[in-house]
C-alpha cells in the first residue's frame, strides 16, 4: 500500500501515487467497503473513473477543481457526492458548465414527468379496457375519442374528425369572401326590415318597381350562400355532441377540465351559439355589420381546433415544453420590448416630428422597427428623429438577439431527447419481449449499467459470468 511516504492508488488499472499527506486526507473515502479497502496490500485498488479521481487527487493536493472535459457532469456529480466534496467547490470555468448541464436536466427532467403522466394514463386506461361494465364500454369509447392508433374505428373517428375541423375554418374563411355571399331574397328582407317591410315591398313587385318614390335598398345586407349555412350548422352540431360525449366517457373528469383543448371547444361552440341566438333576436344582425360583430370576431377561436389534428405530434409536444421552459426569458424579452416601445415612442413624439401625432400613434412604428418589419408607412423626417428611429431598430435588434436563441436551444434540447426517449422505450419493449429468447442465445435483452458507488459488483469472480442486478 506504501513504499516509504508515498502510496500507490490503482484506479481501474491506473495508478497514482500520492504523498501520505494526501493520504491522510483521503483514508476515510479510502476505507469504504465500496472503493474495496484491503489493508495488508501493496497498493490500493478501487473500481472507479481514472480521470475523475484524478481530479479529485488534484483537489486534495491543494489544487483548484476541475472538471474533466470528456467526462458527463452528472458521472463527476456522483463522484464527488462519493468524495463528499461540496459542487460549489468547482472552479468557475467548470462550474458552469455544470450548472447549465443542470439547468437542461431539470428541463428534461419536467418533460420527461409531464410524458409519464400521459403514460401512466395510458396504461390505466388499457387495464379499464380489461374491466367490465361500465367502466369498460367507458374506457372503449374514450380510446376511440382519444388514441387514434388504438383501433380501425379510432382511426376513423380521427379522420372524421378532422375533416369537420377542416370544413369548420374553410366555412369561416369562405364565408367572408364575396363569393360565398349573395342578395337577400323577399323572406330575408322581409326578416330584415320586420315591420317596415311595406315600405320596401315594391322592390318585389314587377308593377311597381319602377316607382321612384321606392326607397332603396341597403346596398350592405348580404347573406351567405347555402353551402355555407349547412356547413357550419353540420359542424355546429357535431363538436357540440362530440363535447358531450367527451364528458360523458372521460374516465378522469379532472383532467377533462385541465385540458386547454376541450376548452377551446367549449368557448367556440359557445360563440356559436351566441350567434345563433343574437341573430334569432334580431335579424338583422345576420345579413349586415353592427356592435354584435365581435360575436361574430370570437369565431377566429374554431382555427385552434386545428391543434386537435396535432396534439400527438412529438415535434408539437416539444414546441410547447420548450415554450412552458422559456416562459421567463420569453416575458423577460415582452417586458423589454414593451418598455423600449414606450421610451422610443416618447422620444419620436417630443423630436417634434409631425409625423408622430401622439405618443399612441408613435407605438406602431416603435414595435416594427424594434422588431425589424419597418412597414415604411411612418418614417422619420428630422434628423433627431431619425436618430431615435436607429437606436429604437439597434435596441430591438439586441433584444431579440439576447432572449430568442434561449428558446432555440430550448426547443433543440428537447426536441434531441424527445428522440433519445423514442428509440429508448422501442429498445426497452423490444427488449422485454424477447428477454426469455436472450437468456438462452446469450445475447443481452438490454442492458443495466450498476451505479459507480454501487456497494457490491454485478462480475463474480467464481463464474465469469454477468449476473442480472
């Protein structure tokens, strides 16, 4: 173990020779039964990373703390957590790099838990399948409203759905085409006008209208085409039945309510029949604009739908952890920009360019120079205001250039891991199914690999042989 005041450490075949002042300080984590402590040998041996210990004999020398650079931040974590040396105790160059490793695990860590969650969920509802009852029929229906891959009539329903969801939005985007709207006949007009309608009568009448004492008709009633009008009732009453049965067969009602799609398809159908009842007081409101319009404006929520269609796409489920993990960096960049909005606005306002009538009408141009969109429909004319207008471009430059790459690297962290746990979870299926065939063939299934403080060594020395942890 010594030859005079030196000791030699053997770290996985390579050794160390260290003074016993070292030594001394290292006996006790020497001694563990893990690191295989045998007094009376010439040296001592312990299965565990050469160059972490390395660093680790480096510390204890009285040296700073670094990190191995080939070495993965979470295998160095462990072993100082083995050495019981604190992780402040790092240098600042490696201490960074460790923190940012653990700020992306923490990350991964919360998507990975949000992914179970919907794992978990999937294997309660395939044992409800094998219930019986109600709970059972329950558990089929639902499968069908929400697992597309899980049956033939799934995969029907889910196409079904989707193309009502497309006939939905074509229907709300057509319908404000002129091409998609024509004049009103004699029974719309006579909704129209109600009670006035004898006023207008003659434009109906072959031997009256040329009477020029007929008053004219609103040249801004239009009504939509018939097409248009089944459309969006057809649609009207699939999602209104479809949210129905939804309540009705979801096994968890708490997780009915926390989902921001069912709500999205809640507020729509709302909206819809709002319209419906508000054209029903007043008919006119179907066939020209008014105040009630912003009933008609709620529509634009039926495009969400669109994220039904979705919802299962591991490229849209990353999209939105990497929003939720940016959520910070992404209100830090709004505040910035909001603030720079109202300092860079005040500023064009009081250059006394009359091209700024207001401090309002200056917030405009503000947010697409800052933004970089420079519509060109303001432009400075002074020389002071043009100076504002280049700081207000160069500080929404710098904005943007700090805070979005942040939700870039966000979004490729997990989009990189979302395919690491894709092929993970096959290999590990893959692996299960045919652990019997491998046991036998003497090929491994997949494979565990032990702890690097693990107590005890899955090699026994009397076999040769690899034993199951």
């Amino acid at each position: 173990m010594s030859t005079g005041d030196q000791y030699i450490i053997n770290v996985s075949g390579r050794k160390f020779e260290i003074s016993s002042n070292t030594y001394r300080k290292m006996e006790n984590y020497l001694k563990k039964d893990s690191v295989g402590f045998e007094p009376g040998k010439t040296e001592i041996f312990i299965e565990r990373t050469a160059s972490c210990v390395e660093s680790i004999i480096s510390y204890y020398q009285g040296r700073k703390l670094h990190m191995p650079m080939g070495v993965c931040p979470a295998e160095f974590r462990e072993e100082l957590e083995f050495w019981e040396i604190p992780i402040n105790n790092l240098s600042r160059c490696c201490l960074t790099r460790f923190m940012s490793f653990s700020d992306d695990q923490n990350h991964i860590d919360k998507m990975e838990s949000d992914e179970n969650g919907h794992e978990r969920e999937t294997l309660d509802l395939n044992q409800r399948v094998k219930g019986q009852g109600w709970v059972r029929f329950q558990a089929r229906v639902w499968q069908v409203l929400q697992e597309p891959s899980s049956s033939i009539m799934a995969k029907v329903y889910s196409y079904a759905s989707s193309i009502v969801i497309a006939m939905s939005i074509l229907s709300l985007i057509c319908g404000t085409h002129p091409f998609f709207r024509r004049d009103l006949n004699e029974e719309e007009w006579r909704d129209f006008f109600e009670d006035d309608f004898h006023l207008y009568e003659g434009h109906f009448d072959s031997s009256k209208r040329d009477n020029s004492t007929l008053p004219k008709l609103p040249s801004n009633a239009r009504a939509h085409v018939d097409l248009i009008a089944y459309t969006e009732l057809i649609t009207v009453a699939f999602f209104s039945i479809e949210i129905f049965v939804r309540f009705v067969f979801c096994p968890y009602k708490t997780y009915f309510f926390k989902s921001m799609l069912n709500w999205i398809d809640i507020f729509s159908i709302t909206v819809m029949y709002s319209k419906y009842i508000v054209e029903a007081l007043d008919p006119k409101e179907k066939y020209q604009a008014s105040i009630f319009d912003i009933v008609h404006c709620l529509q634009i929520v039926r495009v969400f739908r669109l994220f039904r269609l979705v919802k299962n796409n591991v490229g849209f489920r990353v999209l939105l952890h990497a929003f939720k993990s940016s959520l910070q960096e992404l209100l830090l960049m709004s505040m910035l920009l909001f603030v720079s909005m109202l300092f860079f606005s005040s500023f064009a306002f009081f250059s006394g360019d009359e091209v700024f009538a207001s401090i309002p009408d200056s917030f405009w141009w503000s947010i697409v120079t800052m933004t970089t969109v420079g519509y060109g429909d303001v432009v400075p004319r002074q020389a002071l205001s043009k100076i504002v207008g280049a700081m207000c471009a160069i500080t929404g430059v710098l904005i943007l250039a700090v805070v979005i790459p942040v939700f870039v690297n966000n979004f490729l962290l997990f989009y990189s891991y979302s395919k690491i746990w894709k092929y993970h979870e096959a290999n590990c299926s893959f692996g299960r199914s045919n652990s019997n065939d491998n046991k036998n063939s003497g090929s491994v299934a997949f494979v565990k690999v032990a702890p690097i403080n693990a107590s005890k060594s899955f090699f026994s020395e009397s076999d040769g042989q690899i034993k199951n942890p």
